[in-house]
C-alpha cells in the first residue's frame, strides 16, 4: 500500500538509524518486530512509494513485450518497525511458458505468499554450519576432509570450511547432478568426487557445490539431516512457521518454471533448482520456501546480534564472523561466512561495508543493512513461466534504493545534492560534505587561487558520514561514472551558492 506524502512534512527529527549516523554495534537483543509504517520511523514515504510503483510496473510488459516478473511482495523494516509489506501482481498466472490462464484461475499474490528462495537458502546452511562451530564440532579454518573424508580427494584435500562458506574453495560453480546421475547417493558422490577447476584459495567463484558440501557436513557432524538441523537451529526457535523444504501448504506457494527438461511442467510447492530437486528438495545451495515476513525474521535476529524474541540462535561473535569479510584479496567479492557483503548491484544505495545479503535465482532479494539497522526484502517469481524474460536486478536495486532514499541525510542547515548525471557546485562557504556514490563517481573539491580553480583533493566516500571541509570559496564537481547509484553526494554550505546540476535538498 502506498503511503501519504503528508507525512513528508513531518519528518524532522534527526533520529539514529539515519544515513548519515550509521550504527554502532547490534540491535538490542529483545527488538522485534512490528507494524508501523514511514512517519512513525521517521522515514520519508516518497522514496518508498516510488520503490512500490516500480515493482508493480515491473509486473507489466517491458521493452521485450514481457512482464520481469508476474507478482512481487515487498517488505521494509526499519529500527525492527515493520514500515512496509507490500504485494502486488500474481502468485500464479501462467498455463505454461506462454498462455497465461483465464482470470478466475489465476492466483493472486497474498502478503503471505511462500517464496522457493533458491539461493537464499545458502544463508540457512551457513547458519547451521557456524551453530556446529558453535558447539564445537567444527572448525572453520580445517579442512573439510576431517569431517567428510570422501571429500579430500582429487585436489580438495586441504580445502577448508571457510573456503566453502567464502567460495574460494576453487569447485566449479554447478554439476548437472539431475542429469548426470540416477539417485540421491551417486549425486552427492559426484559433488564428494569432483576436481577443483582453480587452486584452493586463489580465486573467488561462486559454487553451489560449496553449500552442497556443507549441507552433507552439517549430516555428519550433527546426526541429523539439514532440513531437521536447520528446523532445530532455526525455524522452530524463531517462530518461521512459513518457512522450510518442501512446504506442505502448496497453494499457499508462487508458481516457478514450467519446465520442459526434466518434464515437471508448471513448478509449485517444489523447489525449482534442479539439483536440490534431484536431491529430494532439501540439499544446502537450494530449497528453503519462507514468507517475506518470516524471511524479516531472520534479518531481525541477524541485527539483533543472533537473538529474537527471548531465543538465541547464535552469539554476538558468531554473527560478527558472519558479517566479516574475508575475501579482501577479491575486492569485488566482499564476503563473510556465507553472507554477501556490499553487493551494490543488489543492495543499491543500501551498499555499504557492513550491508549483507543473498540473493535467489527465482528472483529473490535479501539485504541487512547493519549500520542503519535496516531490512529490504523482494521476493518475486520472476522465473514464472520461463527463466529467460530478462533480469530482475534493476527491481532489487530500486528496492533497495527506496529504501535508502527513505533514510535521512541532513545537514544542519541548507544543503544541496547532486544529480546522478554530476555537475558543479560553488560556495563562498561551504561546511561539510558526504558523499556515499558508486565505484568509479568522485566529488573533485578545487580552491580558487586567484587566477584558476585548482584540484586540492577528490572524495570518493566519507564512510555514510558528513566530513567538514574549509569555508572558502570552493567548487564541487561531481562526476558519475559508476554503473549503480549511491545515497547521493550532499554539499552543506551557507552565503551564495551557484549550482549546475545539483538541486536543494530536503533531507
């Protein structure tokens, strides 16, 4: 639902969770979560509202005649206040990958409509791997062969824990284990039996034989297989009635594919991937079903330091490793132990160091923002009817930037922003400036000398925080070169001002 701009006018108060006042530290233990909505966080609705229309509009036919997606729901949550769930579109509205159906057969998306998450479900292995951590029975720095044996061979032999959860493991990124292989067991063997396609530790490549891998370890080192680990560990403790491996309230569930190769037709209430399919719907890189607002469980308890609603799942230090990155040698690859870390092609203007996430292969968006203590969820079905009508990354960002835009950067004063274009600045007396832009965007601050503007230095990102510049007379210019957008760049500065390309700001 769309929020009222009167609220715009309301929102004055400079609060923490802002922008530009990222937070220290974890949520408190207790924060849970509940309905509000813009004006009661103290956010502004209007970046919000245009977020919404974006993702409605995406269930309209695009440039390729084609909706991105047939339904969506969307889920904001700010300071643990529930401040938008939103649905729109369709759960269900294909016959197969051309016809859709007549419109009393048609599904609508309901709030609580179960998801197949896909690749999300990696983070509810993650999870159970560091509760093993937790209990002693795994090391994240040993090698995986100590607990599963048939794994260290044919060059895996030191190939740790950490290594699967980061994806420097050197395994390829996907086997045909459906096709390939007859049962259950001959494809995990295949997974314990493959050959790294780099050297361990050398590269970064995403691959769910990692989390297959690790989902087999979770089996060996806890005695119970990963649906029941993860249900134990996590669903049944945090009170995610919605989520789990092949859900028993189907119609309750988005339609994915209709698949031709296997021959299962329109796929609903079973897991979409192949392989986790082949693997009887549960399997570690895929199969995990859940409900937006369950999914915004999970975040919660990510932000609240591993706790929720009286019930600890891990401890502070735990989710911290969860959040560390320890891929700094792959600079594009930021990732801690199973989250993704400062993905702006996913997390928008929400990017940041210490902003986590996954996303799912069926069009699935899951992004904590730790600093503004802040949850973005888009779960669509975009892969209903087909796999090929397009990406739904530009909806992950717009949702993600909405809700960024929503989140307070104010100066104390008039301060003015610049375009996504760029553009030129100047100010007699210019007071701070923050800047928070894309890879490759730069704000040049140049002093006059009294013949020629001259370069003094160029900001790329003051770490979401205002930073204080000499008030003199100074020239700003932004250029954008970046694919993605950032919260923006912002010059505060009192006397005369002459802006090209850059506007007053409100907030």
């Amino acid at each position: 639902m769309l929020i009222p701009a009167l609220a715009v006018a309301l929102v004055t108060v400079a609060i923490p969770g802002h922008f530009d006042q990222p937070q220290d530290g974890f949520a408190h233990e207790r924060t849970t979560l509940r309905p509000s909505n813009p004006y009661w966080a103290h956010l502004d609705p209007e970046p919000i509202n245009t977020a919404l229309r974006q993702v409605r509009d995406f269930t309209k036919p695009q440039a390729n005649g084609k909706p991105l997606f047939a339904g969506a729901v969307t889920l904001f949550v700010h300071d643990g206040q529930i401040v938008t769930h939103d649905r729109t579109g369709y759960a269900v509205l294909y016959r197969d990958q051309q016809t859709q159906l007549p419109e009393q057969d048609r599904v609508e998306m309901r709030k609580d409509t179960i998801f197949d998450l896909a690749s999300i479900s990696k983070l509810f292995t993650s999870v159970a791997v560091i509760q093993q951590v937790e209990r002693g029975r795994v090391d994240i720095d040993e090698k995986v062969a100590r607990y599963l044996p048939e794994f260290g061979v044919n060059g895996k032999e030191n190939i740790t824990v950490k290594q699967l959860l980061t994806h420097t493991s050197g395994l390829e990124p996907f086997i045909p284990l459906w096709q390939r292989y007859p049962d259950i067991p001959s494809r995990i063997k295949a997974v314990m039996d493959v050959t790294p396609k780099s050297t361990p530790g050398t590269t970064y490549v995403y691959s769910d034989l990692n989390l297959i891998t690790l989902g087999e370890l979770v089996h060996r080192v806890s005695g119970k297989k990963l649906d029941e680990a993860v249900a134990d560990g996590i669903t049944r403790p945090l009170g995610m009635t919605d989520t789990g491996y092949n859900p028993k309230a189907k119609d309750r569930t988005a339609a994915t594919e209709f698949q031709s190769t296997p021959p299962r037709g329109m796929v609903r209430g079973e897991v979409h991937d192949e392989n986790a399919w082949s693997l009887g719907g549960v399997a570690g890189h895929a199969g995990v079903f859940s409900t937006a607002r369950d999914l915004a469980v999970l975040g919660q308890t990510i932000l609240n330091g591993g706790a929720y609603n009286g019930r600890r799942i891990l401890s502070e230090h735990s989710v911290e490793l969860m959040l560390t990155n320890f891929n700094q040698q792959f600079p594009d690859n930021a990732h801690g132990l199973g989250f993704e870390l400062d993905q702006r092609w996913y997390m928008g203007a929400l990017s940041g160091p210490g902003t986590a996430g996954h996303t799912g292969y069926t069009g699935t968006s899951f992004v904590i923002d730790k600093a503004s203590r802040s949850i973005a969820i888009l779960l669509t079905n975009r892969v209903h009817p087909s796999r090929d009508w397009g990406s739904v990354n530009p909806a992950r960002r717009a949702v993600a930037d909405g809700l960024a835009g929503a989140l307070a950067v104010r100066a104390n004063g008039k301060q003015w922003r610049a375009t996504t274009s760029g553009g030129t600045l100047t100010a007699d007396r210019p007071v701070e400036v923050f800047v928070d832009a894309d890879e490759g965007d730069k704000l040049t601050v140049q002093h006059w000398d009294g013949t020629a503007w001259q370069d003094v230095r160029t900001i790329t990102t003051t770490e979401r925080r205002w930073v204080a510049t000499e008030q003199k007379k100074t020239r700003f210019v932004y250029t954008k070169a970046g694919q993605y957008n950032g919260r923006g760049v912002y010059v505060h500065a009192r006397g005369n001002v002459t802006a090209e390309g850059w506007s007053a700001a409100r907030r």
